[in-house]
C-alpha cells in the first residue's frame, strides 16, 4: 500500500471514530435535553450518564482528527484551513459553549434548565457545521482570488446540497444515539427509557436512510465524479444498506419477556452499516482531499516523518488498551453505575 | 485591521485564555496527589477532604481548560497554515504524542471524578497520579513545539522554501527543550500552590471562621506553601539556565529582554523602566554592575550582544523588557513571600499577621500574571518571526478575510466564560462550604 493511502486510511479510521463518538455525544446532550424536564426523565437521566464521563474522550478524538489531517497531509493545510475558518472557526466556539455549560449544570442547580438548553441545542449545530465541509471537498464552492484559495459562501448557502448533508448529519446522530442509549438502557435495565430510545431508533432509522440517498442526488454538477465513483462502489453501499435492514429488523424480535429488540445485536450491526458506508465512500472519494484542487498525494508529508508518527500512534493506543477496558468496565458495564438513582 | 494583526490578536487572546485554565489544570492534579498522599500517611480527614473540594473545582476549570485547548489547537492551524504545513513535516511527533497524554489525562480524570467511591485507594491514587502525567505530559509535550520555534532544529530549508534532510528527533530535542518544558512545568505547579494559598489566606482572613474551618484552611495553606517555595526556588535556578539559553541561541530575543543595543562586555542588568530607542538604553531603570553579563555566561566578561548587531526590522518590540521584568519581579517576589511566611510559621511559630495574610491572597493572581506575561515575552520576542529565522509571521499567517470578525466573536466568548467560570465556581463552593463537608462529617 501506498504510504499516502494507509494514512488516508487511518485518517478515515479516525473519521468513523469521531463520528461514531461524536453522534452519540450531541445526541445523548440532546435527548437529555429533550427528556430533561418532563415525566419522561429515567431517559435523561440514561443519556447524562453516558455523557458525563464519556465527553471529554471524545472531544479528544476530534483533537486527534484535526492533528492528524495537518501532520499527515501538512501541504492540505493552507488550502483547508483558508477554506475551512469560518465553519471550524465557528464549530469550536460552539462546541466551548456546549461543553462548559453541559459541565456547569452540574454544578449550578438554579441555572440548571438554562445551561441545559444552550448546551442541548449548541449539541444540534456543531454537527451540522462540521457536516457542512463534506459538500465543501466535493468541488464547485472553492475559488482562487490572486492565488489565495476563498470559499464561495453565496453560492455555499444557497445550494440544497449544503441543506441535506444538514439534516443527514442531524438524522445521523439522533439515530445512532437513540439505538445505542436504547442498548445503554438495557444494561441499565431501565425500561421505561429503553422503550422511549427504540420509539425514536424506529422512526430515525428509515428517515436517516432516506435522507442519506436524497443526499446523494443533490449533490452539485462539480461533483459528478464521486457520483461515478458511488455507483462504482455499489457492492459496498448495498451491504450497508443490508447491515442496516438486518439491524432494524432485530428492532422487531420478540424475546422470551415479550419486550421487543434485541439491542446489542442491532447495534453492531448499525456500527457496521456505517463503518462500510463511511469507508466506501471515503473510497469513491480518492484520490481528492478537496475536488479539484488538491489531492491526498499532493498533501502527504515526507514518509519517514509518517513512519515515525505511526509508531507513535501504535505505542500511543498500545498504552491506552489497559485504560480504555477499564473505563469501558466502569462506566458502560458496571451495574452500580448504571443503575444508580 | 491588518489580517496578520488580527489572526496574531486572535491566537494570543486565545492563548492567553487557554494558559490560565491550562496552568491550572497542570499544576491542580500535583496539589490533589499530595493531599492523597498526606492523607493516606497521617490518616487525617482534612486531607481527604481537601483532595474532593479541589477535584471538585478542577472538574468545573477542566470543561474550560479542554474546550480551550481544543480552540488553541484547531485556530493554529487555521490561522498559520504555512507554519502548520513546515510542522507537520518536521515537528509533527510531539504534537501527535501530545494527544495520547491528553487522552490518559481525559480518561483517568474520568474515572477519578465519576467512579472514585467504586475503587480501592491505590487505584483511586493511580488514577490521579495518571491525570497528573497526562497533564504533565502534554504541557511539556506542546512546549516542544514552542521550544522548536525559538531553536528550530533538524531540518534543511532551500531558497525557496522546500524542507529537506528532516531529523524528527533533533527537531524534538532542540536545544531549548529540556530548559524550556521544565520552565512550563515548574511555574506552572508554583502558581498553583499560590493560588491554593490565596484561597486559604482569603478564607484565615475572616473573623467568624470555626476552629474546624481553621485549622483546615491552615493546612491546605501549609502544603501550598511549601510546595509554592520549592517551586519558586525551583523556577528561578531554572529561569537563570533560560536566560543562557538565549544567550547562547537566541541573543536577539536576550538582547531585547534587557534593552541592551550595544554589543559589550561587564554588561548591565537594567532592572525596570522602559526602553527607549532615542536614548538607547533603558530610562528609569536601577542597574546592576555586570549584572547582564553574569546571567548570560556566569563571567562578569562575558560578551553579551546588543540589538544594533541586527537591521532595526528584525528587532522584536521594545516593551518586551517591561514583560520580561514583570515576569522576574514577580517570581521574584513570591519566593520572598513563601519563604517569609514558613519564616514566620516555624522560626517565629507565629500566627500569620493579616497584613502577611493580605500579601499571600495576592500571591496566586500575581503568580498568573507572570506566567500570561511571560508567554507573552517568549511569543512577542520572538518577532517578527514565527520559527526563529526561518518563517516570518506575516508568511505564516492566513490570508483570509474573516479573521476580524472571528476575533470580535471569540472575545466576547473569551470574557463570558471568564465571567461564567467565576460565577459557577463562586456559586459551587458558597453552596458547599467548608463548614458544611465539616459538619457532614461530625455527624
């Protein structure tokens, strides 16, 4: 393999990562936020006890993200970050607040419902901004003034391309959070919010496949070469499809207590649907980093410097297994945990 | 405004907020380790009781600290992207090693906040010995970096601008590592242990305080005291070795820390006053024979180069003296004050004075002055290039348009937060006094 390909390849690794971590993070801030202050409150209760010791790992895993595209591809970084500013720029702010006020509502009861809704709702935006530079790499909304790359925000905002990655994104997270709280619950045995995330898995999950095809057809002229490339890969995009129709299905199943779905099994089995559909189309997306302007080989550093950065990365995981298998004992299995009042 | 002016204002403010949240995130963990410690030696609930409150008020500054440090991370590379491109073929390992110690940090600060109680106590310690390497780790990790910028090393640059010949290592143990990284560190724990004790002296400073309350607030006040002393000394032998390092690498920047324009030898130290570029020299200052030069090169005839050695546009600001001397003052300062006090408390076995008790609630503000003015004096010094004699900022910078108003917006957001952590962390602690643990644990 090329060595510019295997970083690609981590790079994605670290994409699917994110948004795996990302989706349930802003979306169990915002069933919590939902579920926060009516009856219905075992629901918020199970989405903030996930949140509470899992959002700082993931945040660092958008750190990770954002270093590694600048270490692996450091001639991509003038291009992206001129491009990019505004929409990460304004991302990150976003993302502060969240994270603070989610964290200060702990410890601020009067504020309590104040901080819970900004936190709740900034959770809403941030993935539709980060979401919105997936039609910016697909060509057509970048252009160069007196050899300075500018991102063409008129043209951005009024194309319905930017409107469904938008609501893909969103329709993404809240899916993916609500069929993995729905898992959490199970572990916490608690039923009433159980059956409150399966409702919405079942609604979420068809809308979010429906949306992600529409996606496709409104993607800009510029961009009909990843279309090709899409339809190329249709061996791939379709076991995704089927992954998630297998998933959906154990929705369904009966067990022996009469409750409906097996979770676990739905669960990997939506991790799957997406690690395929996310790596197929990172696929159909070679060799551009951003269409037309820049590929991944232009923006590869030096291979020794990569070299080295892998076995950084392969001492750096090596070290963190002990700790993630803790934490994952402490706060994803450990009944005292989940089931606390 | 100029773009460079605006992405230079924007990264420094950003910085310069990140650095408070992140001191305290650095040297927060330590001051918790020994409070464990001390409390699994003498077996006294105050200690026990010390390390909660304090973890309690690092978990309320950590959402800060992380969420800030995520913007100083992403805005670097949004607003130097030619730097970012020449890092990431050169400097990239600290960088990417930095995010693993992180994530030991973020995930062991989990487990030590949310699943304390389900753990046995040497696995309670490991894990805040764990945040504390972490945080340890990546503040002398990221310093690296800075380190590079001011002594770049391991790496050939060709006219027109291509890296070659990259040694990764010799990059990452540049010359001004080692002094640099162990000079975050140190006075990043020092400041910590004043801020501990000007929350101590503000608390001894009350009159209707119980006995209980008391002697509490006077142990906490102990151990800032003496780990805020060692610290002090500490960062002040290893400031004395920074100082040669510019000597030695980086004279310009040495130069204009002490405002000295001619090249001499039997230089002086100016101690305040300001530069002023028609007289040459420093105006108002109180000069030390010699002073300079025995900084530089422990010799009192040691050669010390002056700023006319370079073209004038090469010179970084002349009011890097004042930050330079703020820096030094108020280390300076504090050693005297911790030392003063364990003078007071041991030798003269008194109770402390209130007017000594008013001088340490202002040592832990004034010890974040110095470290937001000396990350200003190393950055600014450094101008006007970004890496040392090989990229100008104004190469570096973006060029895009929407710098200023991103900087009017992280502004505001900057001076919210300061104002919202305040208020959250006055809020926690006037709900959950002192007294009230106490009480809690009488019963």
């Amino acid at each position: 393999m090329e060595a510019s390909t295997l970083a690609i390849t981590i790079l994605w690794s670290l994409l699917f990562v994110y948004s795996i971590l990302g989706s349930l993070d802003f979306g169990a801030g915002f069933w919590g936020m939902i579920y926060g202050k009516n009856e219905e409150k075992s629901a918020s209760q199970i989405a903030n006890r996930f949140l509470s010791p899992t959002w700082e790992v993931t945040n660092v895993f958008l750190v990770i993200f954002v270093v590694s595209v600048v270490t692996f591809f450091p001639f991509a970084t003038t291009l992206l970050s001129n491009v990019l500013l505004v929409p990460v720029g304004l991302g990150v702010l976003l993302l502060t607040i969240r994270t603070t006020f989610m964290v200060f509502q702990h410890h601020a009861d009067r504020y309590k419902d104040l901080l819970r809704l900004t936190s709740g709702f900034t959770g809403l935006i941030i993935p539709a901004l980060l979401v919105s530079i997936l039609p910016i790499t697909l060509g057509g909304f970048v252009s160069f003034e007196s050899g300075y790359p500018r991102l063409q925000y008129g043209e951005l905002l009024t194309h319905p391309t930017l409107y469904m990655h938008i609501l893909f994104g969103l329709s993404t997270e809240l899916f993916i959070s609500a069929i993995f709280l729905m898992d959490y619950a199970k572990e916490a045995e608690d039923w009433n919010a159980y059956d409150t995330f399966r409702k919405h898995s079942l609604w979420l999950g068809p809308v979010s496949i429906a949306i992600a095809m529409l996606t496709i057809s409104t993607f800009p002229e510029e961009a009909s070469w990843i279309v090709d490339n899409i339809q190329e890969h249709w061996v791939a995009f379709g076991l995704s499809l089927l992954c998630f129709i297998i998933g959906y299905a154990f929705l369904f199943i009966k067990k022996k207590d009469g409750r409906r779905g097996l979770a676990r099994a739905a669960v990997i089995m939506v991790g799957l649907q997406y690690a395929i559909a996310i790596y197929a189309y990172g696929a159909a997306h070679l060799p551009y980093l951003i269409y037309p302007d820049i590929t991944i080989e232009d923006g590869f550093t030096n291979p020794d410097t990569f070299y080295q950065m892998l076995i950084v990365y392969a001492v750096g995981f090596g070290i963190l297994i002990p700790a993630f298998y803790l934490f994952w004992r402490l706060f994803l299995k450990d009944r005292r945990y989940l089931k606390q009042e | 405004m100029d773009i460079v002016v605006m992405a230079r204002a924007l990264f420094g403010t950003s910085l310069g907020f990140h650095i408070i949240y992140a001191t305290i995130g650095v040297g927060l963990p330590v001051m918790i380790i020994i409070a464990e410690v001390l409390h699994f030696i003498k077996k006294d609930p105050d200690y026990a009781l010390m390390a909660k409150r304090w973890t309690k008020g690092f978990a309320i500054l950590l959402a800060v600290s992380i969420a800030s440090g995520t913007i100083v991370g992403v805005m670097i590379s949004l607003l130097f992207p030619d730097f970012m491109e020449i890092v990431g073929q050169v400097i990239a390992l600290p960088f990417q090693m930095e995010i693993f110690a992180f994530l030991i940090e973020a995930v062991f600060m989990s487990i030590y906040l949310y699943a304390a109680d389900r753990l046995p106590p040497t696995l309670r310690l490991v894990s805040i010995i764990s945040v504390a390497l972490g945080a340890t780790a990546s503040a002398i990790l990221i310093t690296d970096v800075h380190a590079w910028m001011n002594t770049p090393a391991g790496f050939n640059i060709t006219p027109n601008g291509e890296i070659t010949d990259v040694d990764t290592w010799a990059a990452f143990f540049n010359p001004s590592f080692g002094v640099t990284a162990l000079h975050v560190t140190l006075s990043a724990y020092m400041t910590v242990a004043f801020l501990i004790a000007s929350i101590a002296a503000l608390r001894l400073m009350r009159s209707k305080i119980s006995k209980a309350e008391r002697a509490y607030h006077k142990k906490a006040l102990t151990i800032a005291l003496y780990f805020g002393a060692l610290m002090s000394l500490a960062t002040a032998v290893n400031g004395h070795e920074t100082a040669q390092m510019l000597h030695e690498y980086n004279p310009r920047k040495l130069a204009a820390a002490e405002g000295l324009f001619e090249t001499q030898r039997y230089a002086p130290l100016s101690v305040g006053g300001y530069t002023s570029l028609e007289d040459q020299r420093v105006k108002y200052a109180v000069e030390i024979p010699y002073g300079l030069s025995f900084l530089a090169g422990d010799r009192l005839d040691t050669e010390v180069m002056g700023l006319n050695e370079w073209p004038e546009e090469l010179w970084p600001p002349l009011y890097v003296h004042i930050l330079f001397n703020v820096m030094v003052g108020i280390g300076t300062v504090l050693i005297m004050i911790s030392f003063l006090a364990l003078f007071w408390k041991h030798v003269l076995k008194k109770e402390f004075p209130s007017w000594l008790l008013a001088t340490l609630v202002v040592s832990g503000p004034l010890a974040m002055l110095a470290i937001e003015t000396g990350w200003c004096f190393s950055c600014i010094g450094r101008q006007p290039w970004t890496i040392n004699e090989v990229l100008r900022t104004d190469e570096a910078a973006t060029k895009s348009n929407s710098v200023g108003f991103l900087f009017y917006l992280f502004m505001t957001l900057y001076i919210t937060l300061l104002f919202v952590t305040g208020f959250v962390m006055r809020y926690y602690f006037k709900r959950n006094p002192v007294r009230k643990d106490l009480e809690a644990r009488e019963v």
